[in-house]
C-alpha cells in the first residue's frame, strides 16, 4: 500500500487565509456598460421617457381601467347604461373612489327594473347610449300649439254656446212635456 499525502492543518489554513485575501482584494467594477458621452445620452432619454411617455401611458391606462363598467354594461345590454357612465366619469373626478361601484353595478341583474318593465335588459341601439344633458332636454320641449286667430276663436266659442242653448231648451221642453229626456252618449262615451 502506498502512503497517501494529505496536507496538514496549517496547510488548509493558509489556502484559506489566502483565498480570502484574494477575494477581499479590489477589482474594476463597472456601474454601466456605457461610458463617457454615451452614458450622458442614454441617461437623457430614460429620463425623457420617463418624463413625458410614462404618464402618458398611465393615463391611458387610467382612462381605459375607468370604463370597463361602461363597456360591461353596455355589452350585458344593462338599462341603467346612462347611469353607470356618469359613474364612472364621477370616478374620474374622485380619483378612482366610485369606479368599484360602477364596476358592480354594471354586474348586477337590475331586479328593480325587471319588476317596473317586464325585462332586465334594454336596447341601446336606437339609443344611442348619450347620456341627456339639461341642455338637451331644454331643446326636447314640445312645440307650443299655434294659436288661433282671435276673431276664428271667437267665432267657435259663439258656436259653442249656441250648441248649448239649443240643447238646455230640448231638454227644457221635455221635462215640462212630463217626457223623460232622451239621453244621447257621445263617441267618448258621455252622456248628453
């Protein structure tokens, strides 16, 4: 059998001790790959993006997050629509606070409605899914019938009363003939 070497105790040590030594010693480090007037344009336009293109981006992210309730009700065909989209922009306006109740809203079976209407659904074709303003309602009022000319208006209300004279004196002559009175219905189903 041959004799095998192994090293000894103080043998182990100094590897350690020089191993140690070795990683404890400083070395080139390098924060980037670039260098120089590289490094200064490339940090121009992270800083650039980072300025103008991110907040853009969160805005249109922010924009599109806030009318997923719209979009939802609007495919459900939910009939509270219009309701829902002034929702969603209030929550625009308050920062995002209303937009979980929209998004529950847009979610839920109208009940309510279901009951008042016969249906949970609504048509939004003809519709137009634009939300009346007071403006808008301002500009529906119904158009003011013409007014007739006060001599026409004149003449009918004579005629009227004519009409009516005639028929107190028919019935006046009936009553004192001991007659009942013939009682005529009209088209509405009044009687005359």
């Amino acid at each position: 059998m041959s004799p095998t070497h192994t090293p000894s105790r103080k043998t182990h040590a100094a590897r350690r001790f020089g191993l140690g030594l070795a990683l404890l010693q400083p070395c080139l480090a390098r924060a980037s790959l670039l260098s120089g007037e590289a490094l200064d344009t490339a940090a121009n336009v992270v800083a650039w993006l980072a300025i103008i293109i991110v907040p853009v981006v969160l805005l249109a992210v922010f924009w599109i997050v806030h009318i997923l309730p719209e979009r939802i009700a609007e495919k459900r065909r939910h009939p509270q629509l219009d309701a829902i989209k002034t929702l969603c922009l209030l929550s625009l306006v308050f920062g995002g606070l209303l937009w979980p109740l929209a998004w529950l809203w847009a979610y839920t079976k109208p009940v309510l409605h279901k009951m008042a209407y016969g249906t949970d659904v609504a048509d939004h074709h003809g519709h137009g899914g634009d939300a009346l303003t007071p403006l808008h309602d301002a500009e529906a009022a119904p158009e003011p019938e013409p007014v007739a000319e006060p001599a026409t208006r004149a003449a009918e209300s004579h005629a009227e009363v004519d009409e009516l004279r005639r028929r107190i004196r028919s019935l006046e002559m009936a009553l004192a003939m001991g007659e009942r009175p013939a009682v005529r219905t009209t088209p509405g189903g009044d009687e005359e």
